[in-house]
C-alpha cells in the first residue's frame, strides 16, 4: 500500500461532498495554493475538501541536480527529451493513493477534480486520464502532457469524456505556450473535452483564471454531486 503524501486540507464547509486535489509545482510546496481557496467563488458548489499535497524531495537534474520538492525528474528544458518515466509513475501512484483515500472517506470519484500547476499540471493530467474510475473534472494550468507518446494507449475509457480545463500564460518562459498547445491538440485529437484558456501572463495565475476556475468548479462539481 502507498503510503499517504503529507498534505495541508482545507474544507468550504462542513461535512464536504465533494474534493479537489492540487498539485503544485516543482521547488514549491502544498502550501503554493493554499491561499487561493479563498479567492474562489465557490457559491453554487457543495461543499469541498481542498487537499494540497508536498512532492517528496528529489534532486532536479537541469537545476545542477539541486534537491528540492518535485514530482518527477527534469532533464532538459524542452521538458520532453529523456523524460523521467519511472518518477513520473512513482508520483501517479501516490497521487492515486490520495484520490483513494478520498473515497474511502466517503466522496465519490465522480465528486473529485484533480488540479495541478507546471510539473503539478503534468501530473494531473497523467494520472486523472489514466485512472480505472470516472472523475468530475480535471484542472491542468501552465503545463503540458508528459509521456505523449504512450498516452493513447495507456489512458483508460472512464475518464475519456471527463472535463478538461488547461490555462497557460501567453508569456510564459518555462513552460511554452508552444509546449501546452501540442498537448491539448493531442487530448483533442483523441476526443478529450479541453476548455483552452489563456491569459497576459508568465508561469503563474492571473485573476481572470481564478474566475474561470472558480466558473469550472461550479459546472463540474454541482453535476457530479447531483448526478
């Protein structure tokens, strides 16, 4: 059994029905998006456990091999040469272990949304579309797909039709726009619904993203629970 990341939670109310689980990005903790829970408008949503785990910690090849929280390996700056296939599997199964845990507390996989930013974004959507049972909705922001080309094979048919929102920064110098194009062309490609975002900013979160998150949590959230 995959033991539990360890991880801040935060609740929009008693007794949640309904939990977001937020990846976030590489060198940064759980606590990166914590503080935006606040900002959202979650009025209409039932209410929700925020879940925001740490990435283990990890020495990052292209930063000198520097040691800092990450989800996997990064070895080039295009992202997607050599890619660190054994970690990013390593990370899918805890990120699995984290879902399942919500489950046996009692929301349903249909009730959960799995979000991330940057390496975090590669992340969610790795494990969300390869996973055995339907989720309400993923979360994918200034990121891409990594393992591109074992995806078509590898993604499973529950999460198939499972809402997609990617935002990306029309400036962003770490992970091109270039980079979160193809991989919304290649989920497109094979059917997925992606809602494309983007907005005048670098590798961050700009205001009018946490409304259209804010918009996105609302739809995908009040249909699982009332499913």
């Amino acid at each position: 059994m995959t033991a539990l990341l360890p991880h801040i939670e935060l609740e929009s109310a008693a007794n949640p029905t309904a939990a977001v689980i937020w990846l976030h990005g590489l060198g940064a903790d759980g606590n990166d998006f914590a503080g935006i829970v606040p900002e959202l408008d979650l009025s209409g949503c039932p209410a929700i456990r925020f879940v925001f785990p740490h990435a283990p910690n990890l020495p990052i090849t292209i930063n000198g091999g520097y040691v800092m929280p990450g989800w996997y390996d990064i070895t080039g700056v295009d992202l997607v040469s050599r890619q660190d296939a054994a970690g990013i599997q390593k990370s899918e199964r805890a990120i699995v272990a984290l879902i399942e845990n919500e489950i046996a507390r009692g929301i349903p996989a249909a009730n959960i949304v799995l979000a991330g930013f940057s390496q975090g974004c590669a992340m969610s959507l790795h494990t969300a579309l390869r996973y055995g049972h339907k989720l309400a909705g993923v979360m994918a922001l200034s990121g891409y797909l990594p393992l591109a080309d074992r995806f078509a094979s590898e993604r499973t048919a529950p999460n198939a039709t499972t809402p997609i929102f990617m935002a990306h920064g029309t400036q962003d110098p770490v992970v091109v726009i270039a980079r979160a194009e193809e991989s919304r062309n290649a989920l497109a490609a094979l059917g997925h619904p992606v809602e494309w975002h983007t907005y005048p900013m670098q590798h961050s979160v700009h205001p009018k993203e946490l409304a259209d998150i804010s918009a996105f949590l609302k739809r995908v959230l009040s249909n699982g629970a009332n499913a």
